[in-house]
C-alpha cells in the first residue's frame, strides 16, 4: 500500500531548472515537501526519498495525508 501510494504522489510529481542549473522539484498537495539535484534524475531520487520521510512523519504525528488517485493512507491512533 505505501509503495503503491509513494508512486501514484511521483506521478504528480513537478520539476523544473532553475537559474542556477539545477533542478527543483515538488509534488502538489504536500506542503512544504521539495527537492533538488544537479540532474532531473538526482532531483527525483531525492524527491522520493523526502516524501518518505514526509509520509513517516506525517503518520508519526497522525496527520490528515492527501489522497493520490483515489488512494488514501490513514492513520488513527491504537487504542
């Protein structure tokens, strides 16, 4: 379910070049998560592996994430 979620949010996935040649990339829907690299492909490695760690965190803290192509991942607290 993670990999399948982690996947369709990649396909979302936005990159451009910026001035400094680089490459800065962003996914819609999660705020504040970006990457970048000196290649597209070095600013997509690094994007999916900050969206993991934003994934982890976000359930770590039992927070509302956005649903990617009617996918949900919710998390509620054990009790």
């Amino acid at each position: 379910m993670l990999n399948d979620y982690t996947g369709k949010a990649m396909q979302q996935a936005q990159d451009e070049r910026v001035e400094d040649r680089t490459y800065f990339g962003t996914i819609p829907g999660f705020q504040g998560l970006w990457a970048s690299g000196e290649t597209e492909q070095e600013c997509r490695k690094e994007l999916r592996e900050v969206l993991e760690g934003w994934i982890l965190l976000g359930i770590a803290h039992y927070d509302v994430l956005p649903e990617m192509d009617r996918t949900k991942l919710e998390v509620g607290k054990a009790v």
